[in-house]
C-alpha cells in the first residue's frame, strides 16, 4: 500500500470533483480564486509537494460544497463518482478482502509490522483491534465486531497524511467478506478535517458529509481559547431569551446545528459562547469527530462518538425558561489528571451546576479533588448502567462520596429502580425515570433513551430550575442545593430521604417541575 497518501489525495480531490457537478456554477468560481496560487508554497513534506496544487484545488472544492452541509441532517445522496473514483479504491478493496480471508492477526501486506494489539468488550460487543505499520509508515487500523444474533463485521481503516496516522478511509465487510460499506474523511490543504462522508455497498455516498467544526449558527460567536480560564466569571449569562442559569454538561459534546439547541445555550455578556472543547482544545464543543493523531484504539474517527446530543436533549425538555446549556466537550476514554483543571475553568465561567454521564473503573483522584475545591458547586453523575453495587465494584467519580457530589440512578416510569442501573449505599442517593424516555438523536430526530445518563441531565434541570428561583438560598453552595433537590423530591414521593435512595415516579417529577416552574 505503498501509494496510500497519493490515493488519499486524489480521492479527495475525485469526491469533491463529483460533487461539483450539481452546484449552480457559484462554487467553480470560488475554486478558481482560491487554487490559484497566491504566495510562497505551503511548507508541505517533500514527498507531498509535487501535489501541492491538486492538494489546493481539492481543498477548495471541499470547503465550498462540504460546508454548505452544516445541518447535520442528511439531505440526500451526493453525485455518484466517476468510475475514477472506483479505480482509486482498489488497492485499499483488496486489502479488505484479503484481511477478510486471512484474519486481522496477519500481516496485510509483506514488511508490515504490528503496532499495537487490544481486545475489549463494549455495549455487548466483543471487539479485537489490531493495528499494523505498513511500509511507508502509515497505520493501518483492523477491527473484527461480535455481537450477539448478528453478523460479524470486519473493519479496514487505512490512515495517510503527512505522518501516516490521519484517517482517511474505512472499509466495512460482514463475516462473508461481503463489502457492507465504508466511511471517507475529507480534509483541507492543511490537513484539518473538515467532514465525514458515508459510503454505501456500491462506494458511491449514501448521505451527505457531516461536519466536523462547523461554525456556530444564529450570531453566536465562539471564544478564543478552550484552555485558559478567564480572570473573573462573566457579570451576566444569557440565552437567545435573556438571563439564564447555565448547566454544565460535560460530555463528548452536543449537535448545535439541530433547530432550538442553538438558543438554550449559554453566552457571556460579549456574545461568545459559555463553553469549550477540551478534547480538541479550540472552543466549538461539538458532538462529532475526533481529533487528528488521537488513535486510541476504542473510539473509531469513522464513527464518532456522539452522546453528547441526546443527553443536552433531555436537560433541554425539563428545564424552565431561566436555565440554558454550557457545553464541555472531553475525551471519553483516558481524560487523566487533565480533568482538575477542566473543572476550574468551567467553575472560573461562572457555572455552578455540572452534569456528567460518564465515568471510569480506576479511581479519578483529580476529579475527586476538583469537586472539594470548588464546595460551592453541586456535581451530579450518572451511576452507570452494568447494575453493580458501587460500595463494591467502584466506578469513579460516581464511587466518591462527598456532601456537593449527588449521584443519579434510573428509574421505570412507575418510579422503580432500573435493574441495570448501578446502585450502592451511601453512594446512589436518588433515582429518576430514565427508560425509554424521550429526546432527541445527533440528527435532531426524535429517540427514545434508557439509561443513567439520562437521569443526570433530568436531576441537572431541576438543579437549574431552583437556582433561577434562589430556592436553595442565594448564596447555597452545592451540598446546600443536593440538600434541597432530596428533601422535594422525596416529599414528592413520600419517602423519608434518609432511609435510602430517593425514587420518583414520572408524574411525581413533573408535578415537581410543574411546581417551581409556576
């Protein structure tokens, strides 16, 4: 696969070539002006510059039609390729099938070396990475996906670029070595991702591209920086409606291309948005991609986690006028000591409630130490959905019991603890319906959700909701509101807040926010 780079060139240049011919001659233009060249070349590697101009005239193209596509919603398939397209493929074809016949433990071609080997289990799935180094130093990623009552899936990832280890392309074969699909990256001149376009059986695109960074939409400006917090908290916070107590949720993001998330969140007094993206450190959180030379081996750059939107989406139907988004964007996997100072800069942002729906199995010190430095912020988790006793089987930060930290497990609609929701004495505190309600997926449409992570956001409404009221006290610190929300949802439902987990039914809770909402 020696050509590999050159092949993930002209793909992109072949892609955004067929997707031209259904624009109105608007974009042509705009192509011409931007290819030209204008100045000293780009500093590419030397093996690159011979396709500097094919690089530049790629990239305009992919900036004029793919970004027009911001709306996350598909609208419909792009152009079929030019049988160019196809030829271009083959080498990475033939590698799928022949990884297919041989398995993922062999090397695809000769000279390659394996780079790194990992067998998990996730949502079900039993899945077997590996990775190899080929020849020309780029990384080929190959995934076998088990899951109970379905077919086998075998992925080939080829990854190009200026170091090898960008993605370009994925592959998709059943057990059969049936080609299911695949996915292609685009990228500008510079290498920056700028969408996500899926392909179906036949290669030719099944749906428009998604972006990866689009721009904020309505005149909502984002910051400067994710990384430094700013000397003071802004003197007011607002939403497209007016002054609004922000909750923090922290997650891999959220869609703010999908109509009416974009007004509910949060924004200094100067217009800019009140959140940031610490995964990709740049200040637009949203829940789509992964950032370039992050190749860990659980999350797939071709199918990017996107979590972030569902949970935003329930917070968004149960919070009251008054209460607005603050999006913190995060790795999922291996957030480390990284995540203290996340937390100072979101509480240095004025934020006094956090929402977080995940969690890991090692002990988190750093989290546990930025929630009893920051008392007067109430941190509400979601207890996890493997149906553990977190007293014995601990899963952090949700196993860190502490007076601002209330934990959150899933009740049925009845108000019944949810069987797979984690439990534990003294840990699990209160329990709220989270099983098939409803919200809303990354493309907007209507979903129905289970699971802890959709208690949390419910539990961060209310949290919201007697903050705007000053019901807990203008100057309440987060065991102060933790305090609260027990004692009224336990009034609620008439049990006694100290004789175990607090548990309401979904009548009882909206009766609630009906309350204090009036």
């Amino acid at each position: 696969m020696s050509g590999s780079n050159l092949v993930s060139k002209a793909i992109l240049a072949t892609l955004a070539v067929w997707r031209l011919s259904s624009n109105d001659g608007k974009c042509m233009k705009f192509v011409r002006k931007r290819a030209a060249p204008s100045g000293p070349a780009r500093d590419f590697p030397r093996q690159f510059k011979a396709q500097a101009g094919l690089l530049r005239f790629a990239a305009a193209i992919a900036i004029c039609t793919v970004l027009p596509l911001q709306p996350a919603r598909a609208t419909g398939p792009a152009m079929p390729p030019p049988e160019a397209f196809r030829a271009l493929m083959d080498e990475v074809l033939a590698l799928s099938a022949r990884v297919c016949a041989r398995g993922p433990g062999a090397p695809p071609v000769a000279g390659a070396r394996t780079a790194g080997a990992l067998r998990y289990s996730a949502g079900g799935a039993d899945e077997a990475v590996q990775d190899w180094r080929l020849p020309d130093g780029s990384l080929l990623r190959l995934r076998r996906t088990a899951r109970p009552g379905r077919p086998v899936l075998l992925f080939t990832s080829a990854y190009g670029g200026p170091d090898g280890e960008l993605p370009i392309l994925r592959l998709v074969r059943d057990g059969g070595c049936t080609l299911r699909g695949g996915e292609h990256v685009l990228y500008d001149a510079d290498w920056r991702p700028l969408a996500l376009l899926p392909l179906g059986r036949d290669l030719r695109p099944r749906a428009a591209a998604t972006p990866f960074n689009p721009p904020l939409p309505g005149g909502l400006e984002a910051g400067s920086d994710a990384a430094p917090p700013r000397p003071t908290p802004p003197a007011a916070v607002t939403d497209a409606k007016g002054a609004c107590v922000p909750v923090a949720i922290m997650d891999n993001g959220l869609n703010y291309l999908v109509p009416g998330f974009a007004e509910r969140l949060a924004r200094r007094e100067d217009g800019t948005l009140l959140g940031a993206d610490f995964w990709e450190d740049d200040a637009l959180p949203f829940d789509f991609g992964v950032p370039p030379g992050d190749l860990d081996m659980r999350i797939s750059a071709f199918a990017p986690p996107r979590h972030g939107t569902a949970v935003a989406s329930v917070l968004m139907a149960d919070a009251a006028p008054g209460t607005c988004i603050a999006p913190y964007r995060y790795s999922p996997r291996d957030p480390g000591n990284e995540v203290g100072r996340w937390i100072d800069r979101i509480v240095a942002d004025g934020v006094r409630v956090v929402v977080l729906s995940s969690g890991r199995e090692r002990p988190w010190p750093a989290f546990r130490d930025a929630m009893r430095r920051h008392p007067g912020v109430l941190f509400i988790t979601a207890a996890g959905n493997e149906g553990r006793d977190l007293a014995r089987a601990p899963v952090y930060p949700m196993a860190y019991a502490l007076p601002n930290h209330l934990v959150v497990a899933a009740a049925t609609r009845d108000g019944a603890v949810w069987p797979r929701s984690n439990r534990g004495a003294g840990l699990v505190e209160l329990a709220v319906p989270a099983v098939e309600i409803s919200g809303r997926g990354f493309e907007g449409t209507a979903r129905r959700l289970t699971g802890t992570s959709f208690a949390s956001p419910r539990v961060g409404a209310l949290a919201g909701l007697l903050l705007s009221r000053q019901d807990a006290g203008q100057k309440a610190d987060g065991a102060a509101l933790k305090r609260r929300i027990l004692e009224i949802l336990a009034e609620a439902s008439g049990k006694d807040a100290g004789t175990g987990p607090v548990t309401v039914s979904e009548q009882q809770l909206r009766r609630v926010l009906a309350r204090l909402s009036g």
